[in-house]
C-alpha cells in the first residue's frame, strides 16, 4: 500500500464503518486512478508525497457529516443523532436569538431611548458611544436572530452566511480590545466565540437529505423565550443586586437544568421515536454547558466576590449533572435498543423537529 492511499484510507476512517466495509475499496480505486497523470515520474512521485486534495478532504466530510446525522433514509440510529444535534442547534441558535432580541430593548432602555418606561438607576445606564463603526461592528452579534429565522425557513445556505456574520466581527473585537488592554485577559469571550463557531459548523447537519423544520413552534417559541426567560431575568437582577453574579454559563446551565428537568417530567408519556432525539439533543446541551461552565471559573479568580462566585458555579454544576446524568442513560439506553442498519425504503419517517 503506497503512502498516499494510507492517507486516503485515513481521511476514509471519518466514514461510518458499515459504508466504509461496502464502499471504502471502490472510493480508494476511484481516487487512485484520478491521481494517474498519465507521466510515471509524476505519478511515482505523488504516490509517495501526495496527498488528498483539499476539495476531496471536503467532500469526504461532507459525506461523513451526511450519514452519521442523517436523514429519512438513514439508519435508525444515524437519524437519530442527527435529528438530536438539528435540535441542539435550533435550541442553540433560539437562545441567542432570544437574547440578542432582548438585548437591543434593554439596550434602548438603559440609553434612555425608552421614555415610558421607569429611568434605569444610575449605575445601570449606558453612554451610547459616538463611533458609528465600532457601533454597527459591535451590533454584528445580532445576526443571529436573522440567521434563526433563516434556518427555520429553510433557507440553509443564507442562514450559515448570516451567521458566520454574527462569528467573525465578535471575535475580531475580544481580540483587539484584549491585545490592546481596553478589556482585561479573560476566558469566557473566547469560550463564548467557540460556542459559536461549533453552533455554526453544526448547522452543516441541516443537508438536503433532512426533514424540513416545522416553522410555526420555532417562531412561535421566540416572542415567548423573550417573554419567560431574558425579560424576567433582567427585571429580577435590576432589583437584586446578589443575582447580578449569574453570568451567561451560569444563566445557560439554569435554563438547560430547567429543559433537561421538565423533559424528563414528560418522557415517560411521550413515543419513544419521539422522545429520544430530544433527550440526546438535551444531554449535548448539557455536556456543552457544563465545559462553557468548567472553562470560564479561571476568571473567578481576580473578583472580590470570587467565594460567592465558585460556590454559585459548584451549585449549577451539580443541578446540571443531577438532572443531565439521568436523562444521558436513559437516552443512551434508548440509542443501543435501535437497529444501526439503514430502514426499509419507504418506512415512515417520524420528524422530530417541531415542539417536544
């Protein structure tokens, strides 16, 4: 076996193992012979020293990305994962379309913009800055609320676009204000631009080959997230100054303990195809909350309030792992009893992706 098909066999090993043992020698001949220049010096050579191109790494990924979170047409287990992380994403980007819908109300009251509502208290208020570019880069962040509604549509391709708007700028701010010394060394702008560089690659689970998602229980859901979580939030830790230490991982570990409790109130009523890819799309939500919560406690350490600030961190990570740990088994145990082989052609297909 010559060098380069060793790597190809090894970018092959991303496949899923059932596809790789029906097709991985038929793709390796493919690929070899698509290398043949037809030159022997040449060929010799990039049998030794080639490797795969960049565009067939790609295409390679984008088939793995298709079958292990597949469609209709896929295994039973394979479809499930896959509708688990569309449900994780959908969840994910509503959060932040819900709090950055939020944020731009807060926002106009804390500047004043706001006359019917109570003035904010002083040490509350906001000095509306007098860099129209600063502002309109720093006002990035809000693309998510059109790259959600985009996704919900249907419209994939604009949606990854939007939304790869809504990475970029916040991520190029943290890191001039941080090299300049405007903000202070932390890990939590980059635990929170990482988030949302694995919240943007995952949207690539929403191929062709996937049921379309229900628009109606999406759209319905962000007027009400505003309404229960961002809004109330704000009132409370406006009036109580104590509840001002709950940050976004702490807020996130909150709101996800809260999904994964009431989840599991209703499980046992719901239909298993059902049930199961919100109970493993709810336990990635939890292992995500939980690191976003491990990587930001470094930053504890220079506060005044660093005590109140780890014991309040140690107790959202126990209601995380005391609600999230059950529900993980009992997803886990759900996953093994599905069949890995794909499903007769034309059995039904039983979509998750509107309201739990």
């Amino acid at each position: 076996m010559s060098r380069l098909e060793e790597r190809y066999r090894l970018v092959l090993r991303l496949l899923p193992a059932g596809y790789r043992q029906e097709w991985e020698d038929d793709m390796v001949a493919a690929f070899l012979d698509s290398m043949d220049t037809g030159d022997p010096d040449t060929t010799a050579y990039l049998t030794d020293y080639g490797r795969p191109s960049l565009s067939e790494v790609a295409s390679i990924v984008s088939l793995a990305v298709r079958l292990r979170l597949g469609g209709a047409d896929a295994s039973p287990r394979s479809y499930a994962w896959g509708e688990a992380v569309r449900l994780a994403t959908l969840m994910a980007m509503l959060t932040h379309a819900v709090m950055v819908t939020a944020s731009i109300a807060v926002a106009l009251w804390l500047t004043g913009k706001v006359a019917w509502l109570p003035a904010p208290a002083p040490e509350l208020a906001l000095t509306p800055t007098g860099n129209a570019w600063h502002t309109a880069w720093n006002l990035a962040g809000y693309a998510w609320l059109p790259a959600y509604v985009a996704l919900v549509l249907g419209h994939r391709r604009v949606a990854r676009a939007v939304a790869l708007l809504a990475v970029v700028p916040p991520a190029v701010t943290t890191a001039v204000e941080q090299a300049a010394g405007v903000a202070p060394l932390s890990v939590a702008p980059w635990a929170m631009r990482l988030v949302d560089v694995l919240l943007l690659l995952a949207m690539a689970a929403f191929h062709h080959g996937v049921p379309p998602v229900r628009p109606r229980p999406w759209l319905l859901a962000l007027p009400i997230g505003i309404l229960l979580v961002p809004v109330p939030l704000f009132v409370v830790q406006a009036n109580t100054p104590a509840l001002r230490m709950l940050d976004w991982p702490g807020l996130s570990c909150a709101v996800v303990t809260a999904a994964m409790a009431v989840h599991l109130a209703v499980r046992v009523s719901g239909r298993a195809s059902r049930t199961l890819p919100w109970s493993l799309a709810l336990t990635l939500l939890g292992a995500a909350t939980l690191a976003l919560r491990a990587a930001t406690l470094p930053d504890h350490r220079g506060q005044a309030e660093r005590g109140a600030l780890a014991a309040l961190a140690s107790l959202e990570v126990v209601a995380v792992l005391a609600v999230g740990a059950p529900l993980a088994v009992l997803a886990l145990r759900a996953l093994r009893r599905l069949p890995a082989s794909p499903a007769a052609p034309g059995a039904p297909c039983d979509s998750t992706m509107g309201v739990p």
